[in-house]
C-alpha cells in the first residue's frame, strides 16, 4: 500500500511523487571504453490479448546476443484494468492475476537487468484507485516467483545517474512514462515535454513510454527517444484516438566525455514488427504468433 505519514496522522495515498523526487538515484556505470549499450521499450501491456510475446522474447534475444548490459522499460508493462476502456480487451482481469502473468511471461535472459518505471495509466490505475504502490508491488510479486531481475524505478519519471568509470563524471537519463495522448507528429508531444523543462533540469537522455512509437533524435541537446511497445493496434487505439502503432524497441549506445561527463554521442537502433499475417504468410523471424482469442465484444 502507498502509506504516507503527515506529523501524528497517517493515510494511504491514490497518488505518488515522481520517482526522481524521492530518495538517492540508481547508478549506471559506464564501460571502460566511456561507452554505454543498453535496450529500451515498454507498453508491453500483458495481460492484453493484443500483447506480443513474441516480439518481448525476440527482442530480449536480440538486447543479450548484442551484448546490452540492462533494459530500460518504459512502463505499462501490464494492461490494467479500467471500466469502460479496456473491460474487452484482457485475457487475464486482477491485478495479482496479471502480476503472476507478468513475473512467468516477461523474459527472462542471463546477464540482462530489467529496469521498470511504473505508468500512471493502466498499471497505475490500480495505485489511483485502491492506492497500491504497484511497482513495488509488480517487483515483489517478481521475487515471489523466483525473478531477480526486475528492479522496480518507481514512478512515473525515474533519473539514472550515468557515471564515467574512469573519471566519475556524471550526466542524467530520465525515463519517463508520461501522460496525455499522442500527436499528429511522431516527435511532437515528447518536443513539447523537453521544451517545457526548465534550464538545468534537463537530462541528457530522456526514454519515453506511452505514445506506443518508434524515434530517436536531439531536442534542445536532450538526446530523445521513443521506445515502442509490445501490443498489437486494439479497439480503443484504432477507433476512439486513432492511433497508429510502433510494435518494438530500441538498442541505444551512448558515448560520454570522460572529462565532462556529457553524452557526446547517441547510436540509436530501431527494430519494428508486424501484424501477425506478416509473420505467419510471409516469413517468420521470431517464432509462430500464438494469441489469445480476440474479440472486439
């Protein structure tokens, strides 16, 4: 539970700080060569009947076989459960249910650390209506079953210092599940987000969740991306906000000065993936894409 004390009373909360307000942050160490390489994605939504096992484990595959020393996950790892939004479209409707679900189907590779900070939709409409800190809860359940590679972020927005194992110098990476819907322009709504900040609070990397995209790119010398998701197109993305979606993830090199600890260089690597015809009539790089049964009811 999201227990807060205030002087001599006690509450439980439906609301949490960001994660970069609370507490000392987590420490990411570069390389000897200054370098660092880690994958990045999110909005795998399990639990979902449009979730795509099948583009987790390839991606895992590909995040181990390049050497990533740990995955950024952007957040909504789990579908939720929301009255009037996605009632029709789980295949699994509780909480723990999809916790369970979580810690015996996210993937699971020798050497790989998943970092997860936690959305304020979907999983976190949990924490907003029965005020569950549901990422301690998700990283608990993880140890429940045996899954010590889970480390929980926090909330909504979760800074990582990036130091320099040579020098100790430092920068910041954000990774953020943010809120609000998409945009017209692919790189719009995360332009707006990082002109909003204010001089000198900026990150140096900033991964964002949520919009269910692919992009990389520079705004305002923050290098910036977008890091996909892990469910197909549903009812509600198709007709009610008519969104296009990005089915995959990121693997992200990153170079920093050793003097200054700056992030001098980003090498972004997109990978995308198809609708389950693509795979299954045409070639097939990751398996056969097993389902559950769908239905737009």
């Amino acid at each position: 539970m999201n227990i807060h004390q205030s002087g001599d009373y006690w509450s439980v909360a439906k609301t949490q700080p960001p994660a970069f307000t609370d507490g000392d942050l987590p420490t990411y160490i570069s390389r000897p060569d200054n370098t660092f390489r880690f994958g990045a994605w999110g909005d795998s939504h399990l639990g979902s009947k449009y979730e795509r096992l099948d583009v987790a484990n390839d991606l895992y595959d590909w995040y181990a076989k390049e050497g990533a020393d740990r995955v950024f996950n952007t957040g909504n790892w789990v579908d939720g459960y929301k009255v009037g939004l996605n009632e029709h479209d789980f295949h699994i409707p509780h909480m723990e249910g999809q916790l369970k679900y979580l810690a015996e189907n996210y993937p699971k590779r020798d050497g790989l650390i998943t970092y997860a900070i936690t959305g304020e939709d979907h999983e976190g409409w949990w924490a907003r209506s029965m005020g569950i800190d549901i990422g301690r809860r998700a990283e608990q359940t993880m140890r429940e079953y045996g899954r010590e590679d889970w480390i929980n972020l926090g909330f909504m927005e979760a800074h990582v210092r990036l130091v320099n194992a040579n020098t100790g110098t430092e920068s910041i990476l954000a990774v953020v599940h943010p809120g609000g819907g998409t945009a017209y322009a692919l790189s719009y709504s995360v332009q707006k987000i990082v002109e909003a900040l204010e001089g000198g609070e900026k990150p140096a990397v900033a991964l964002y969740g949520h919009y269910h995209k692919l992009w990389a790119g520079n705004i305002r010398n923050v290098w910036v991306v977008v890091t996909g998701c892990g469910q197909d197109q549903t009812v509600f993305t198709r007709n009610k906000i008519k969104q296009e979606v990005h089915v995959g993830g990121t693997l992200i090199d990153l170079e920093q000065d050793p003097e200054t600890g700056a992030i001098i260089g980003m090498t972004p690597r997109l990978r995308r993936y198809f609708v389950k015809g693509y795979y299954n009539n045409r070639w097939n790089k990751a398996g056969d894409v097993t389902l559950p049964k769908r239905g737009i009811g």
